[in-house]
C-alpha cells in the first residue's frame, strides 16, 4: 500500500467519526462537557487534516481525495459551523444561566447532608459547563477570524 493509501485511509476514517458524530449528536438531549469536547475535538481534527493535505495534493489522480476534502471541508462550515455550533453554545448558556438561578435561588439557612452534596454537585456541574461555553466560544472566536 503506498503512502498516498494510508493517507487517504486515514482521512477517510477520520471522516466517518466525524459524520457519525455530527449525524448522532441530538443537541435537543443535554450533551455532556465531554460529548462537547469530543465533537469539537473531531472537527478540529478534520479540519487540521484538510489544511494539511490540500497542500499535498497536487496531481490529477488525487483529485478524488481532494473533491472529498472539499465537501468535508463544505459540512464542517455548512452543518456544524453555522448550525450544531450555535445551538450547542445557546443550550451550553441556557444550562448555566438555569444552574446558577436555581443554586441563587436555594435557601442559605440549614441544609441537610443531602442538600449540601446536591448544591456541591451543581456547583461542580456549573464549572464544567462554563470552562466547556468557554472552550466553545474560543471555537467560534477562531470562526470569525477567518
């Protein structure tokens, strides 16, 4: 198999987590901080690859490679960009503008044991949830530096 082979293997194979990902991933379900990162991990990934192997690619018998790098490169900006992107980063401020009202809204008197871990996991979830809009919105920061 030649390098040209293993390249266009591993594209692909890069691209079908990606697909899998953006078609399986149901922004109406609460994601979770990691399924998040995933996500976006996958489309930087894919889109690091792109750069790099646009610039590889020179002859016409890797033209395919390169149509396909293109529509890879027309999903990311299409599907994710400008549609997942913005929902995950609305639903992302929803939940912690829900946290915070809710753990701000909770009594400062005595509290049994119980109510104490609750309010401690919400304050756990509440910063998982902020660095994750955080490393969201640097995502989209690099959006519109383009």
């Amino acid at each position: 198999m030649s390098s040209f082979d293993d390249i266009s293997e591993m594209f692909r194979s890069e691209l079908d987590k990606l697909t899998h990902l953006l078609n399986s991933t149901n922004i109406d379900s609460n994601l979770s901080p990691p399924e998040i990162v995933e996500i976006y991990y996958q489309i930087m990934n894919m889109s690091s690859m792109n750069v790099m192997l646009k610039q590889q690619l020179n002859s016409d018998d890797q033209k395919s490679l390169l149509d396909e790098i293109i529509e890879t490169e027309k999903l990311i900006s299409e599907k994710f960009n400008h549609t997942i992107h913005p929902q995950i980063l609305e639903k992302l401020t929803q939940s912690i503008q829900d946290i915070t009202t809710n753990l701000q809204s909770s009594s400062s008197g005595q509290k049994s044991k119980e109510e104490i871990e609750n309010e401690a996991k919400q304050y756990e979830e509440l910063r998982q949830k902020m660095s994750t809009k955080e490393f969201v919105e640097q995502y989209g920061k690099g959006l519109s530096d383009d």
